[in-house]
C-alpha cells in the first residue's frame, strides 16, 4: 500500500527555534497535502491544506508566517515551526491524499517538545 | 458548530459486545467519508470508506444517511484489540475529523 514518511519522528528544541518537519509520499504523487496538529487526549486539528505549486490554504486562527508550509512537488512538502515556543509542543502529522476524495496516507507523526 | 460531531464517549463495553458510533456532518457538499481508528501517540489508520449503499468489513460496517447527515460505525463481536479512538471523516476539499469516539473493550 501507499506510504508517507514522516520526519523526524520526535524532536526537542529551544524556545525560540525553528523545527522542519519533512512529509514524503513515497510510491505515489499526492495532489494535496494535510497538516494535523493533536494535543494529548483531544482530536486531530487541520492546520493547512497543500496543494504542490500553490500556497497553502490555512485554517483560521492558524498563524502563516509561524508554520511556514512547502509543497516543492508532487512527493515532499514540509512545515517549519518557526520561532518554536513551548506551547508550541504537540504531535504534528501530516498526511498525502493521491487524488482528491480518495483515502489519507498518513505520515507515522512528529512529536514536538519545546523547552 | 463544529464540521464533524461525535460522541466523544468514552464507551466501555465487553468482549463480545455490539457497540454503535454516529458521526454528524454539517457540510451537505461533503463528498466522501471515511472511519479511521487511532492508537494512542499514532497516525490514524483507516478502518474503512463509507459508502451511500451501506458497507460491511468483517464485524464492522458503516453506514451513511445523506438526507440526515449523518454516518454511523457498528462493531459487532468487540474484540480487545478494537480498543482504540474511531475517528469519522468527511471530504469536501479537505478532510475533516470528528474529535473521536473512545472505545475501551474489556475481558
């Protein structure tokens, strides 16, 4: 089946860092691209949307120029904490869909420690 | 009003159990809609795509009432092993999640 790498798995950095998540489709081209972000015990929260060769399409209250997201081509996008502070610390996950409407290919996430 | 609404439960059953999860969306554009099952600190993993005729996998099957809004998850026969967060998604340009049912099976 279909398999999104994501990278790193974890990682822990300080207050005021940046942090770049990578997110690969690996036997397939992914038209969109999802970024999740989850706090322990509650649910997954849609970040941005990442469609390759265009700019992403933020949810509200979501900071652009905080989480910086790439979508080079058809198999990498990456999001980049900038500016990392500690209430930033959450598991990010992100997930590659091949063509619209169709199942996610979820990345095994990111769990981000901000000291 | 959130897109997707569950029970957030939490529903405890035990082995052997049938237990019943709904899921309502509020977009009457969404165009596909899936279950997905999360472990605790992993990637969702999807259980199954919903279909407007109804769909079975084993003892699991999901159903979807367009007119309502609404889709729902029977497990049937629970296993210790289904213990898990059952997460209802529905399409409609981006994918949306339920905040997610939690299902503890006991011996």
């Amino acid at each position: 089946g279909a398999v999104v790498s994501q990278h790193p798995s974890w990682v822990i950095c300080k207050s005021g860092t940046s942090v770049k998540i990578e997110c690969r489709s690996l036997d397939f081209q992914a038209t969109t691209m999802f970024w999740y972000r989850q706090f322990p015990k509650q649910s997954l929260m849609l970040m941005a949307t990442s469609n390759e060769g265009s700019k992403a399409t933020y949810e509200q209250g979501v900071e652009k120029d905080k989480f910086l997201i790439n979508h080079a081509s058809l198999t990498l996008s990456t999001l980049t904490v900038t500016s990392a502070h500690p209430e930033d610390s959450s598991f990010y996950i992100c997930s590659a869909m091949r063509e619209p409407g169709e199942k996610l290919f979820f990345g095994s996430g990111t769990q981000l420690s901000v000291l | 009003r959130k897109e997707v609404e569950q029970d957030p439960g939490p529903f405890n059953v035990p082995e052997g159990a049938t237990v019943a999860f709904n899921c309502t969306y509020s977009n009457s554009a969404s165009q596909s809609f899936f279950w997905y099952r999360q472990d605790c600190r992993k990637e969702p993993k999807l259980l199954m795509s919903v279909y407007s005729s109804g769909n079975e996998d084993g003892r699991f099957t999901a159903q979807l009432n367009r007119a309502s809004q609404y889709i729902s998850l029977l497990i049937r026969d629970s296993k210790l092993s289904d213990s898990a967060t059952y997460l209802c998604v529905a399409y409609n340009n981006d994918m949306r999640f339920g905040a997610g049912t939690r299902l503890t099976v006991k011996p």
